[in-house]
C-alpha cells in the first residue's frame, strides 16, 4: 500500500485514472448524489463502471462492481489494473474513493480469475491524494474459490 502523488503514476496509471472520472459522470445516484467512477485496464482495452442506485437502497451497485460486471459480460477478464475516483454533488470527496466490503470481496475473485493480485489506484476528487494497493492488501486473508474446492481454470 502506498500514498503517491499524481506525478508519481505512469502515463497509462494517469490514463486510467481519467477514464475513472470520465465514468462517474454516467452515475445513477439520486439518492446518494455520491458519484463514483472505475476503470478497468484488461489487455490494450479500458472497461468503466459508475454506481448505478435504486429506491431498494440495498439493490445498489457500486461502480466497482458495475466495471466489473460489464468487463465480464464482454468475456474480459484479465484485469491488470483498477482505478477509482469519487465526488460528492456540490463538494469533493477528501479521502480516496475505497472500495467497500462486496466489492473487494467480488475484486479478489476476480484476482483469483486473472491469477494476478493486481493493483487498485485509489483517488480523491482533485487527485490531491492517491493511494496505490494491490488486492490481496485490500482484503487479506480473502475466501476464494480455493476455499470451496472449486476448480475455475475454465474460467481462466
Ligand atoms: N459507492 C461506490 O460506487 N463505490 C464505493 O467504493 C463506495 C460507494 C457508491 C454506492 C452508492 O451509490 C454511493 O456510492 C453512496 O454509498
């Protein structure tokens, strides 16, 4: 896990990071106005996600899940990067836009799926904070497909 500045990311980590806050701009959010955008790096191809809300709050989905959910119905699944980025309706988020609890659950199998711990670049709104961290360090210790004695090589 790592703070970084925006200077600091390479050119295809800055890229990614600025289809994430292209995507929040398509956000469902009614009634949160909490705009969030994902952009998923697999192969030379970008997949975004915003989070898209519904009246059953509970049936809301967030823009991780959202990228992630799109990347697959499209067949891609070798995810080599993440980016995140977050703004509220009339202020800017302060700290970098962290995933919650069912979206790093659903990102780790995703690890398992592309057998590859990849990176999550974590942002506030104006880019002033940046937080780098791999997966398996936004959910140490994850329950995976292993852990039922399920095979997912097809899957690969
Ligand atoms: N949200 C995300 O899309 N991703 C996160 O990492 C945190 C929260 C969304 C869900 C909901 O639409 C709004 O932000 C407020 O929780």
């Amino acid at each position: 896990m790592e703070l970084v500045s925006y200077f600091e990311l390479g050119d295809s980590e800055k890229l990614l990071l600025g289809e994430a806050l292209k995507a929040l701009e398509t956000a469902y959010n009614p009634y949160s106005g909490f705009y969030v955008g994902a952009a998923l790096q697999i192969g030379g191809v970008v997949v975004t996600g915003s989070n898209v809300e519904n009246s059953a709050y509970g049936s809301t989905i967030c823009a991780e899940r959202s990228a992630l959910v799109s990347a697959y119905a499209k067949g891609l699944r070798k995810i080599s990067m993440l980016a995140l980025i977050s703004k509220g309706e009339d202020f800017d988020s302060v700290g970098v836009c962290s995933p919650c609890g069912s979206c790093r659950q659903m990102l780790f199998e995703a690890s398992q799926v592309c057998n590859n711990d990849f990176v999550v670049i974590m942002s506030n709104s104006d880019k002033s904070e940046i937080v780098k961290a791999s997966i398996g360090e936004l959910l140490p210790l994850g329950f995976g497909p292993e852990d039922l004695g399920v095979d997912i090589t097809k899957f690969k």
